[in-house]
C-alpha cells in the first residue's frame, strides 16, 4: 500500500511539474511557485508532498521545448539576448549583467529579461532612462543574497522596459553589492549572470550549428 501511495504521489508530482512548465514556457509565466499552485489547483491536488521541486519543472521546461519548438525556441532565445544586449550597452556605465531564463536558455515566448545593475543609486538610472527618453515602470523585488559569510534578504528598485520581444526588467543593487552572489529561485544555488562581454561571446557561440544554449 505504502508502495502504491508512493508510485502515485510521484505520477503527480510529475504530471504538476509538466503542466506548470506547459504554463511557464507558453503563457509567460516566469514565477515557479505561482506556476505550481495553478497547476496543481488545475489537476485537483492540494497535497504538498506532490508538489514538484522548481528544479523539476525547469527541467521539464526543457524537455518542453526540445519536444514542441526547438527552432523555433533557440531562434526566440537568441533573439531575446540580443536585445539584452542592446540594453546592456546602452547601461553599460552601470555595469550590467543578464541574469535568468534567458541566460540559463529555458526562456520561452512572452519571457522576461532580468538584468541587473549596479549604480551609486536608482534615481541616477531613472535621469538617465528619462535623458534617453526610454519609458519605464518603478517597482522593487526581494533577493536572496549571500557572501562568503551569511545569508540575508534585500529589497531592490527595479525598473519595467517594454522591449521589442518582452518585457526588461533591470534590478538596481548598490555598487557594493558587486561582492554578493543572488540566489536562483530554481535550485538556491547562485545565480548565474554575465556582463556584456560575456554575453556578447555567448551570442556568437549562439550562431553556430552545434551551440548549445544553455549556460554551464
């Protein structure tokens, strides 16, 4: 019995974890924990033992992709990075870095770019998105960061872009906070980011027929 209970407890987890990835990779749903609460309420399951890991469902993410839209998907992604870019040498004085899904190549259509940049202050983004006549939103985002030390939660500014293939989100730490590593929302660990050069070299690796997309 307890073997059965077993068996169907992982059915589920699986199947949450499927139709969540469907939900993240085709609505543009880019929160883990929102994605398997509406697929969990969606297939009836309130037990939370059932609930897959935000490691299952990236993964599933890209067994999605591979399987529906692979072309099409690296097309979007390599698309998607190149707008980073764009962005990124355009904030250049504030030492961006690309962050996410679109890094990390599990991003699908209607994704957000998260980058984030490190200024003396928000309102020194904000003069010069205004200079630039870029319009933005004003919010603000709580991060998991760690040193070498300890682990604590901030609170950062973050400003809305409308770009041409989906929304930018630019998160704005203090030039300090350099030193700190982000926490992934998929597995804890640190975040991956890269800055311009970076991604620059990951565009072009892109464009070759044997590239692979994602991120080591």
């Amino acid at each position: 019995m307890a073997r059965d209970s077993g068996s169907r407890q992982s059915q589920l987890r699986q199947r949450i974890a499927q139709l969540a990835a469907h939900m993240m990779a085709e609505e543009g749903i880019s929160d883990y924990a929102h994605a398997k609460r509406k697929a969990g309420r969606q297939l009836g399951v309130t037990d939370t033992h059932c609930m897959p890991t935000n490691s299952e469902i990236e993964e599933e993410i890209r067994v999605y992709h591979d399987l529906y839209h692979s072309d099409e998907q690296q097309e979007a992604l390599l698309q998607l990075r190149k707008d980073a870019l764009l962005v990124m040498q355009m904030l250049e004085r504030f030492n961006p870095h690309l962050t996410g899904s679109v890094l990390d190549g599990t991003a699908g259509k209607y994704a957000e770019t998260h980058i984030h940049l490190f200024a003396d202050s928000s309102k020194e983004v904000e003069i010069f998105l205004l200079n630039q006549q870029v319009p933005y939103i004003s919010d603000e985002k709580s991060y998991r960061v760690s040193d070498k030390r300890s682990m604590d939660r901030k609170k950062v500014p973050v400003l809305t872009l409308e770009g041409p293939h989906g929304l930018i989100k630019l998160s704005i730490f203090e030039v300090d906070d350099m030193r700190f590593s982000t926490k992934s929302p998929v597995n804890g660990m640190n975040a991956s980011r890269v800055d311009t050069e970076a991604l620059t070299h990951l565009i072009q690796q892109s464009k070759r027929p044997d590239a692979s997309s994602a991120v080591a």
